[in-house]
C-alpha cells in the first residue's frame, strides 16, 4: 500500500504536513477529510528502503576519498546557473549527474536524487553524502531553502568555493616550484656522487695522489652516498611519517600547527591563507542567514588549524554568556607556550637557535588589530558579513602579493644553491686532476 503526503489545514487554518497510507489517492483525500482537513497539497512518498534499495543496486565501481574541491566548485557553479534559469531542483540534479563522471560526486547526486523523491528535502538529500557535501555546504543549502531563496544562496557558495579553490590555486603554485626544482637537483648531485665522483676516485687512487682537503670532503660524501643511498628518500620519509604520527594525537596537533603558522618564511603565508578562508567563510554564512553559533562551529571545523580551532571554540563559549566577537577574538588570539612546538623548532630551526626563535616569537597574536576592528564595526553597523568580506579580500591579496614574493626569492636561491654545489664539485674534482696532467706532462 503506498504512503501519501500531504499538506492540509485545519478549522483554524493552522497548517498541518502529515503521511497517510492508502490504496489510492482518492481513497487518501477521503480519509483525510474526515479526519476534518482540507487538503491543499498530496504526492505519493516512496519508502525509504525502497529509494536506498534502487540506489543500492546500481552498478558502480569502487571509490576511496571524497570529491575533488575543483569538481565540487564547478558543479556548485552549474547548479547556480540551472536554478537561476528556474528548472525544477531535482532535473537540475539529474542533468549535472549524467554529465559527471563514474565517481563520488556522480554517485552522491544518484543517492540525493533518490532521497527527494522519497520526500527529503535537498540539504537532507546532501547530508546523507557526507564525503562529497560537508556542514557548511549544507547548512547553506538549509538557510536558502527555509529562506526562500536557494538560487541566491547557491550563487553565494559558488563565488565562495571559487574565491577559495583561486587561492589555493595560488599556494600551490608557489610551492611546487621549488620542491621540483630542489628534488630535481637532489636527483642529479645524488647521481654524480654514486657514478661520476667514485669513478675519479679510481682514476686518483691509481696514480697515488695526494688529493686536496675539498676533494677529500667531496670523497667522504661521495662514499656516505654509495654506502647509505637509502637513506636520501628514507630521511624526508621519516620525517613526513613521524609528523603524520605526532599529529595523530591533540596535543602534537597543536604543537604542529603552532610551529606552522609562525616558522620563518612560510609561517607568514599559512596564517594570512588560514584567516583569509576562515574570515571569507563565516562572512559567507552570516550573509545566507545562518545562526551565528552554528556559522561559528562550521568555520572551526572547517579551518583546518587546531590554534585557530580553539580560538573560534573559545569566541563561541564567549558568544554565549552574551559577549560580542570582537573582544575574544582579540583576547584569545595570543598563542599558549607549547612544549611539542618547542620540540619542532629545535628540530627543524637549528637547535637553540630555534628555542631562542619560539620563545621571542609564541606571544604574537594570529588576529591582527586592522581585523578585530573591522569585526568590530561590523557589529555596531549590523554589517559584519561585509566587514568580515572586506577582511578576505585584504588578505587574499596579502597572500597573493607574499605568494609571488616567495616565488621570485627562491628562484635567484635555488640557482645560488645549484650553482654553488656543482661548481665545488667541478673544483674539487678537477684541481687534482690539473696536477696529475702536469706531473705527467713534466
């Protein structure tokens, strides 16, 4: 017998949504009118199982991870543009998943289509895809449809996603540069220690000569490589796992992404890249008319740094003993001393000298006064998302600007470290064999 809901009011006009199950729907309308309602609006309901049973059989191939944020921002952009157009939510969903590719986004927007059919709405149907839609995608679609104005709020998140994928864009770019160019060189200097600098060593050894101090060094490492080659890829290796294991628990987490944010160089890019998002982020949700509570937890959740987690917990526990958020947002923005960021800067940044360079600097705030101030006019104009806006944008061209920066300081670095490690090779290797060519012509 298949269920029907409907939509009826009352003899005080007061709405009422109910289900009812029938043989048919004239059968449903009769039943419904004699429980004394006037129905305004029925449909049949699929049973759940029976949706998430069709969803289910569907072939579809294995599939790890979540969906890339490009695709995301493209289908995000596209449902803006087919909503706007006025096609109904749920064609607009159909057509965007036939013309995606087998994987999680095309499988999410199968099992979301189901679910509305079978009487969900859309930010439900998202949130049984956790892995392709996350909370601040969702409570955006949830305020766009309690507000009546999901075409809008979808245009909002899709300039959001845009904004954010062009920033990331922008650090990633910055950073593959050198690591190729560093892993590259590493590759090369590696080969000539195993194969070129041994087979001068024969040559040498041969004629007996009395090599330099330089050449001996270059023979040692040389030596040190053909003995422990393993070790070249296995060092940065061990340190990348045991970063990944220190991180696995809360307090190495903090200490990680302390020394993150304030380490020399690059410390400066993460912080201004982590505000610019999280700024852009919560301004995104206030504008759609999310609580500022929940806009609070969605941006900690979604920052991605355990300091700046704890700083948008400690602003929410504030919020509700009935503060604003400029005040703790400038009282707890000053970093805690941390005993595993101190074991990171001791490691990575010379010893004492990292010590040194931790102590001087863990008292600097992650929140600059130009930001709590805007924060706070934003909230005496009742224009915060504006304000919070206008932050993003400032930042986003900060770390544009330290991005492009950083790019062309390590250029003229990386041609110095190259130029000054091949050139002693050359020297090291070639003075004694200048001598060897004048013995023997003498």
């Amino acid at each position: 017998m298949p269920t029907f809901q409907f939509e009826a009011m009352d003899s005080t006009g007061a709405e009422i949504k109910d289900v009812i199950d029938a043989a048919t729907e004239e059968d449903a309308q009769a039943t419904i009118r004699q429980m004394g309602y006037f129905v305004t609006k029925i449909s049949v309901k699929k049973a759940r199982k029976k949706a998430e049973a069709s969803s289910t059989g569907k072939k579809r191939g294995l599939v790890f991870g979540g969906v890339r944020s490009k695709d995301l921002t493209a289908f995000t952009r596209q449902l803006s543009i087919l909503q706007d157009a006025g096609l109904p939510i749920l064609r607009s969903l159909r057509i965007l998943g036939e013309q995606a590719k087998p994987g999680r986004l095309k499988y999410s927007l199968e099992d979301t289509c189901d679910a509305i059919e079978g009487g969900d709405t859309l930010s439900e149907g998202m949130a049984r895809a956790p892995k392709c839609f996350d909370r601040l995608y969702i409570n955006m679609i949830k305020a766009g449809e309690a507000g009546g104005a999901l075409e809008v709020i979808l245009q909002r998140l899709a300039d959001f996603k845009e904004r954010a994928e062009s920033l990331k864009r922008k650090v990633k770019g910055a950073m593959i540069y050198p690591i190729v160019v560093v892993t590259v060189a590493v590759g090369i200097l590696t080969f000539i220690m195993i194969k070129i600098v041994p087979s001068f060593q024969k040559i040498f050894d041969d004629f007996g000569l009395e090599l330099p101090d330089m050449t001996l060094a270059l023979v040692a490492v040389s030596q040190w490589c053909v003995d422990y080659w393993y070790l070249i890829p296995g060092i940065p290796l061990t340190i990348w796992l045991t970063v990944k294991l220190i991180r696995k628990f809360k307090a190495g987490r903090m200490g990680w992404d302390q020394f993150t944010i304030k380490v020399p160089i690059f410390g400066q890019l993460v912080e201004k890249n982590i505000m610019a998002r999280t700024s852009r982020t919560l301004g995104t949700l206030i504008s759609s008319g999310v609580p500022i509570l929940e806009a609070l937890n969605i941006t900690r959740e979604t920052c991605g740094n355990a300091v700046f987690e704890k700083l948008y917990a400690r602003v929410t526990d504030r919020i509700k003993e009935g503060d604003a958020i400029a005040l703790p947002l400038k009282e707890y923005s000053k970093l805690s001393f941390h005993p595993v960021a101190l074991f990171f800067w001791f490691c990575f940044i010379g010893g004492p000298i990292g010590i040194l360079i931790y102590i001087m600097k863990y008292r600097q705030r992650v929140v600059d006064d130009i930001v709590v101030n805007m924060v706070d006019v934003g909230e005496e104009t009742g224009e915060l998302d504006t304000m919070l806006y206008k932050v993003a944008d400032t930042y986003d061209e900060e770390v544009a600007v330290l991005t492009d920066g950083l790019t062309k300081l390590m250029e003229p670095l990386l041609i110095i470290f190259l130029g000054g490690a091949v050139g002693f090779i050359v020297i090291a290797l070639f003075v004694p064999l200048v001598d060897l060519i004048n013995n023997l012509s003498g």
